[in-house]
C-alpha cells in the first residue's frame, strides 16, 4: 500500500484530529465527504473531503510533485466543484509525501488569464479563508 493511501486512510479514519491540525483546534465536529465531485470524476493520489460547521478541508497527499492535469490547476477544480456542491469556504492543503526540490511543491496559487486560486503546500499550513 502506498503512503498516499496510508494517509487517506488515516485522515478518513481520524478526520477530527486532522480537522484541527489543519485548520483549527476549535473545530468540533467532522464530516467525511466522498471523494468523487460531480460532473467528471478528477482522482489525485489520494484526496480526502472533510465537512466541519463552517467549511469544507480538502486534503491531498502527493507522493510526486509532477501530475497531469498539474496540481495548482487541480486544485483549481476541486475548489470550484466543492464551492459548488457544499456552499462553504473551502481550505485546500497539499501535503507531500517524500522530501522535493521541485518548485511545484512549492506552488501554492495556480493563475491564468484573470483566475486565480490558493491552496497550502507543506506538512503544517497555516489556514486561510476564501
């Protein structure tokens, strides 16, 4: 089994105490939502979708920074989608398996023309809101 899914595992397993890792301490109540968004389905290594009161945490475990569609645009899409389906502020967190040098792990806002979009990259973001 790959780390990738080790953690999905775990952060669907125990998603109150990766809520308030991630987002905050205060947080007391934790809903797991499916992994497939609607229209058509997008799969990363491994995605989990949590539900507190106030917002939706998207958590991606990358084990390679390199991915097609790239990762910053992915998220994009996951944003979007969530937005979309639940009507909440969305935190989107990308935590990286393995040790890179690659600037994509470094990335964390994917711009085109006049769209933008943010999401941490790390293993201890700081939350921010939409």
């Amino acid at each position: 089994m790959s780390y990738d899914n080790v953690c999905k595992i775990l952060a669907e397993k125990y998603p109150l105490d990766f809520a308030k890792w991630l987002i905050s301490n205060k947080v007391r109540e934790v809903k797991v939502l499916k992994t497939e968004l609607s229209i058509e389905p997008v799969r990363a290594d491994s995605v989990s979708f949590l539900q507190t009161q106030e917002r939706i945490l998207h958590v991606e475990f990358q084990t390679l920074p390199q991915s097609k569609p790239p990762i910053p645009f992915r998220q994009l899409d996951y944003s979007v989608r969530l937005k979309r389906q639940y009507d909440l502020p969305v935190t989107q967190v990308v935590i990286f398996l393995q040790p890179t040098d690659d600037p994509i792990a470094y990335t964390d806002e994917y711009r085109a023309s006049q769209i933008s979009s943010h999401s941490h990259v790390g293993a201890r973001p700081r939350a921010i809101s939409e």
